[in-house]
C-alpha cells in the first residue's frame, strides 16, 4: 500500500483509493479490492503513516464527479518504507534501535 503510494505521488499524480486498487490489483480485481482498500488506507492513516485530504475541484468542475479523498504518506510513512526497502534488500528485519 505505501509503494503504490510512494510510487503514485513520484508520477505526480493524486493517489486516491480507486486509483491505488488499480495499482495494486489491476484493472480485472480492483472491484474485489476497492472495499479493503479503504479500510488499508484507514489503518495507515491512524498510525500515521498516510494522511489524506478532500481533492479541491477546480470552480468550472464542482458538479461533474464527486470529489475524492487524496492520500500521501507521511515522513513516518516514508521511513516505514525505507525501512521495508533495506529489509527485503538485506533478508533481515530492521534493528529495534530505530
């Protein structure tokens, strides 16, 4: 979920839940996936690893599609991450000393 994430934001693009099922499941899962999505996504957000926010549209799109929730990962998020990276880099679990 945070890779999706991370990999999401360097596109440049919104990471929104949709789009991360997509990117996790593709295109023939994501209905299977788009109900666990959500709760993931809650789960990171309350341990701080993801903070989301309400998209603004611009004034000439407010009544064309509902707005959607944008989720970013958090510096906590991204250390996760990284620390994840080295782990599966290295074969062995992080150093409790972090």
């Amino acid at each position: 979920m945070l890779a999706a994430i991370a990999a999401t934001e360097q596109e440049g693009w919104p990471a929104y839940g949709y789009q991360l099922a997509k990117r996790i499941a593709g295109d023939s899962a994501v209905a299977a996936l788009t109900g666990s999505i959500y709760k993931s996504l809650a789960r990171h957000e309350a341990a701080g690893y993801v903070s989301s926010r309400w998209e603004s549209l611009p004034g000439s799109m407010p009544d064309s599609r509902p707005r959607r929730r944008v989720y970013s990962l958090t510096e906590n998020g991204k250390c996760l991450l990284e620390q994840s990276d080295e782990q599966s880099i290295s074969g062995r679990a992080p150093s409790s000393s972090n």
